[in-house]
C-alpha cells in the first residue's frame, strides 16, 4: 500500500494543477463565468479544455516513449530526443508537404509515423553493431544521426522554399491547439496501453538477447514492437504540438531514481510525472512574459539541459543505484531487525 503514495500525490497533484491552468490565459476565465457568459463558455470548450488535453497527452507519450527506449536499447540516456525519432518524424512531415502538399492532418502523419519508426530502426541497428556500447557514446551516436537527419531536412526546406511551412513542427507550442484540430494526439492512449500490456516483455528483452532466448520471448519482434510502439507515440505528438525536446529524456530518469527500473511498477509513475512536467513547463511560458507566451519547448529546453546535465552527473557517479524514499527505509530496517530476530 505505502508503493502507492508516491503515485496518489502524483496523481492529486496533477488534478490540482489541471484545473489551475483552465484558468490561465491572456483571456479571464472564472468558473462562474462559464454558466453566465456563452463567449467565455465557448474559449473554454475551444481553446482551454483541447489545450489541457494535448498538454497531458503529450506528457504522458513522450514520457512513456522515453522509458521504452530506455528500456529496449539498456541505455538511461536514450530518448526520443537522442535517439532521432523527433528528428525523423519531422522529415516525414515535411516529405508530406512536398509530395502531397494538399494533405490533411492525417495524411501528414501519416508520412511522420512511417519516418519516425524508420529512423529509429536505423538508430537502434547502429547502436546494436557497436562493440563499445559506452553509457555516453550510445546518446551520442544518437544526436550525430538526428543532427544528419535535421541537415537534410533543413536543406530540402530551404532548397523547396518550404521553411515557414515547416516552421510550426520545428518548435513544440500549444498555443495553437483548437477543436477540431488536435485529435490526432488521442492515439497516445491506445499506445499507452499497449505497452503497459507488453511492459514484462520489454523488461525481459532489455536484459538481453540471451536472456530473452532462455525465456522463450522473441527477442527482435518484441524490439520492434517497442520501438515501434514510441515511433508512433513521439510522431502523433510531434504532428500536432511540434518538437519538444528532453522530456521523454529527463522524467523516466528522475522516476527511476525512486522507483527502480521495472517498467510495469514505474510506468503509471512515469505518466503521471510527465504530465506533471509538461503542464508545469506550459503554465510558465504563460505566466513568465504575460500577455505574451514562451513557447513550451524554450522553457523545457531551459530546464531540461539543467536536469540532464544533473542526470548525466548522478548516473556516472552513482550509476543505477535508486534513491530510498522514506517509508521504503523504513519498511528496510524493519526487515533487517526481522532478520536478525
């Protein structure tokens, strides 16, 4: 039971912050005003209310995204931010604008997903064929192939004059999220899901080829599913919201520092702390520059470079190594003086 505070203050806390950011905006909202005013109920079902719902899908997918791709590549700084799917989904969009310039949202993510799970197939076959699999060379090698995939889609773009077009995808914001316009962003829950259901599976198979052998699991049809399960998670936020770097980097490791690295005990955590972050990140950019807005990837950017020069420090020193949280020591001294009875 005590397993659980940690999730319920995360999740009370989300709800709390919920609600809060309805009610900011460079436009007034009360919740009073919502039965008396039409207009104001009209903002408030348009704007506001999409706009949350997009915040905590694309907190909870790339999270989950991240910890998938952690998990899979046996790698704490894989992401897919380093791991070129936010790069690759982006390519896809833009192939999208040259070759079906007409297209719909949905045609348009179309081409993101099929770049974005291509891009990191490629990324993973890389990383498999190096005999040095160093903590901080496998991220490296992941930035290199996403810088060379962002060089070439920023060379096509200037090349077809597509730049401004492709302007809206380059740099995550919500501030364009309407009705009507953000539903793509739904397929995160499904996916979720989807890999809460295969969670023992991607622990087995990020312990290794062997291991997964001996326990029967399909080594490479389970990494696939995995690697395809957060391709397509990364790219239908990327459609919709932009890129947003670092999140799917930075909260599955500050979750796996309390809770371990078992995905299916630190996957609702994950979720809810990405949701969490995300929303915190947007309300800021809102509130920092009132009635102007920073876009949500500045601030994430901003914070996320602290914390995952943070990250990197913690893991060279101390390595997978959990911090206990308090009633976890205390469940520990009473097993050992249990023992020693």
């Amino acid at each position: 039971m005590k397993e659980w505070r940690l999730t319920g203050f995360l999740f009370c806390t989300l709800l709390l912050l919920s609600a809060v950011s309805l009610f900011v905006g460079v436009i007034d909202l009360a919740p009073e005003q919502l039965l008396s005013d039409p207009k104001k109920l009209e903002i408030f079902i348009v704007s506001r209310l999409p706009r949350l719902l997009a915040i905590l899908c694309t907190g909870v997918g790339m999270s989950v995204a991240g910890l998938i791709m952690q998990q899979l590549c046996m790698n704490k700084f894989v992401s897919p931010t380093t791991g070129a799917t936010i790069s690759s989904a982006q390519l896809g969009i833009l192939f999208a604008l040259l070759f079906l310039p007409d297209s719909s949202l949905w045609g348009r993510a179309a081409f993101a997903f099929a770049a974005a799970i291509l891009g990191t197939w490629v990324f993973v076959w890389f990383i498999q064929r190096m005999q040095f699999k160093d903590v901080v060379m496998v991220p490296l090698v992941g930035i290199m192939f996403g810088n060379v995939i962002s060089g070439v889609t920023s060379y096509l773009a200037y090349k077809y004059e597509m730049t401004q077009a492709l302007s809206s995808w380059l740099v995550g914001h919500f501030s364009m999220v309407l009705k009507g316009r953000y539903e793509i962003v739904y397929l995160v829950v499904p996916l979720v899901i989807l890999a809460f259901l295969f969670a023992n599976h991607f622990n087995i198979v990020g312990m290794g080829k062997d291991f997964s052998k001996n326990l029967g699991v399909s080594y490479n049809t389970v990494l696939f599913l995995g690697l395809t399960i957060a391709a397509m998670i990364t790219a239908s936020v990327v459609v919709v919201v932009g890129s947003i770097s670092y999140i799917g980097l930075i909260v599955p490791n500050i979750v796996a520092m309390f809770k371990g690295d078992k995905i299916r005990g630190t996957l609702v955590d994950t979720a809810l702390f990405g949701a969490i972050f995300v929303l915190v990140c947007d309300m800021t950019g809102r509130i920092v520059l009132a009635p102007y807005e920073l876009p949500i990837e500045l601030v994430v950017g901003i914070l996320g470079s602290v914390l995952f020069v943070g990250l990197l420090l913690y893991r060279l020193r101390y390595g997978r190594k959990a911090v206990s949280l308090p009633w976890n020591e205390k469940r520990k001294r009473m097993a050992e003086g249990g023992a020693e009875g």
